[in-house]
C-alpha cells in the first residue's frame, strides 16, 4: 500500500487506517481510493477486527479528489474510469468505521468522513463542499448526506457557495459526534472503537446495518428491517451470552459467533 498505512491492534480488535499522501493533503487519487476498499475489505473479513478507525494528519483528513488527476477527465474518462464503485463498496463495509477528522475535510473528503459511521472531529476540522469553486458539484454523497445531516437550508449554502463550517458548527448540527482538542481526535476515536469492538461483532453489524437503512428507506419498511435484524441476533452465541452473563452477573466474553 503506497497512500494509505494499517495498522491493527489485535488486542483490542481494532484497526487503524491512515491516509497517507500529506504533501497533497491527502488529495484521494484513484489509487489511494482502491487501496482504501482493497483495505476495509481485508478488515471487513478478518474475525480479530471489530471496529476501523480512518484518519488523516492533523493538517488534512483529505482535501478531496485529486483536482489534477480529474481536471483533464471527458465525461466519458469518468463514465468508464467509474470511480464510484470503489465508493459502492465502500459503504458496503460491514463493521463500524469512525473517521477521525483533523484539519480540511473537503470534498470527497468530507463525502468520505460522512460515508463512515461516526466523525470524531479536531477543534481545527473544518468540513466543506468547495466542488462549486471549480466548476462541478459533490459526486460522492455530498448532496444527499449533508442535506440529511445539517438540513436543506445549511447544506445548500454550503454546496452553492463552497463555504467550510468549523468543527463547532458541524457538531451543532450533528454531524460529527464530538469535537476534541487537536492532540486528543485520534485517542478518542480509538477509544470509541475500542468501545464497541467489546460489544458482539454480530450485534454490532445488525445494528449498523439497520441504523444505515433509516437512511435509506421510509419508517415501516425501516421498523420491519430492524425487526428480521433483531431476529437474527438471536441466531448468534453473542446473545445467549450476553443474556446469561447478565442473569449470573458478570462480564459477557463476546465471540463474534
Ligand atoms: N487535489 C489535488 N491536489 C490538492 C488538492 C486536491 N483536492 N488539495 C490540495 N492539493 C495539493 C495542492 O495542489 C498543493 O500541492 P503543490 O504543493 O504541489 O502545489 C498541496 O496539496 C498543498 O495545498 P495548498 O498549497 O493549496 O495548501 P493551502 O493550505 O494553501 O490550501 C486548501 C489548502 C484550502 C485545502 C486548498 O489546497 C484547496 O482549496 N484544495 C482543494 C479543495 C477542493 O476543491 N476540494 C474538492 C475537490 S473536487 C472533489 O472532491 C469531488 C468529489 C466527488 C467525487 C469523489 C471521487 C473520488
């Protein structure tokens, strides 16, 4: 892997990924993209990983796509060069992933922080939309999970003028969990992931995957997913243990099975 570093902690079942292109401020390439997917995939399928942490520096979590490998790209380029997909699979990840966010996320770097499922945030974050100053748009999400997040009036001023909003900002309208001083994000969102990999791997999958259909769906068709997901927990050893280590009193040890 060239732009990006992974660094698991097997003790805690957690792994870290880091964007690692500082000089471009973590500009996302095609390249670094793949790697990403090729990445979270590995972890995805790797039973000793329960939860991912993505970060950037303390300068950039990511400036974008890479405005130069893109700037002499025909709309056919794009069509067939269909980037996209990686990003497909990447919100196909199955286990919880925090974004630990310092500094510019802009762009497809915003897109990207908002594509995982928790944003821990520097008070230096700032988060924007800046697609409209170079003439397109967010392509990768920006639209549609701003909009959700911040509501119609916020987000469409931050897509039509390119303006940032400051940590602060995007944790008043909840778009980030929290907001940290700088020398704390990334301990904070390593240790919101050691959190939850004590949880059961299975339980923890459902309910991301359920919370992300609410995203997706309208409430009935969204209440009757949550309901087969909560079925099928019952499937899993993690509840009869997690029950019976609540009826004896003592800590549940979670499997993942
Ligand atoms: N792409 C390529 N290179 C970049 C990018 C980028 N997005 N952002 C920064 N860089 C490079 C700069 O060119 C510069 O390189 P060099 O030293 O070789 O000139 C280096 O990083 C450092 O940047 P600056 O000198 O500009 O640093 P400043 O501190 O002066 O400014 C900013 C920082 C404000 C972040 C500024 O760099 C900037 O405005 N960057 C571009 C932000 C932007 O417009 N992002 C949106 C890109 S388009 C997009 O994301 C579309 C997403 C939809 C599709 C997703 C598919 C992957």
């Amino acid at each position: 892997m060239e732009f990006i570093k992974v660094t698991p902690n097997h003790q805690q079942h957690v792994a870290l990924i880091e964007l690692n292109r500082p000089k471009e401020l973590n500009a996302l390439n095609l390249q670094l993209m793949g790697e990403l997917r090729d990445a979270l995939k590995q972890l995805d399928d790797d039973d000793s990983v329960r939860a991912i942490v993505l970060t950037g520096n303390e300068r950039a979590f990511a400036a974008g796509a890479d405005i130069k490998q893109m700037a002499g790209k025909t709309a056919i380029d794009m069509f067939n060069i269909d980037q996209f997909s990686t990003w497909d699979q990447i919100k196909k990840t199955k286990k919880p992933i925090i974004a630990a966010v310092s500094g510019f996320a802009l762009g497809g770097g915003c897109e990207l922080a908002m594509t995982c499922d928790m944003i821990i945030a520097s008070e230096t974050a700032q988060f924007g939309q800046p697609e409209i100053k170079i003439g397109v748009m967010p392509g990768a999400g920006g639209t549609q999970r701003l909009t959700k997040a911040l509501g119609k009036a916020k987000a469409m001023e931050m897509v039509l003028t390119g303006k940032f909003i400051s940590a602060e900002e995007a944790e008043k309208h909840g778009l980030v969990n929290r907001v940290v001083p700088v020398e704390l994000y990334l301990d904070e969102a390593l240790k919101l992931a050691a959190e939850i990999a004590k949880m059961s791997p299975v339980a923890v999958k459902l309910a991301k995957e359920s919370v992300n259909r609410s995203f997706e769906t309208g409430l009935d068709e969204g209440l009757y997913f949550e309901r087969k997901n909560f079925y099928m927990c019952f499937a899993s050893e993690d509840q009869k243990e997690g029950m019976n280590a609540f009826v004896e009193k003592r800590a549940p040890q979670f499997t993942g099975k």
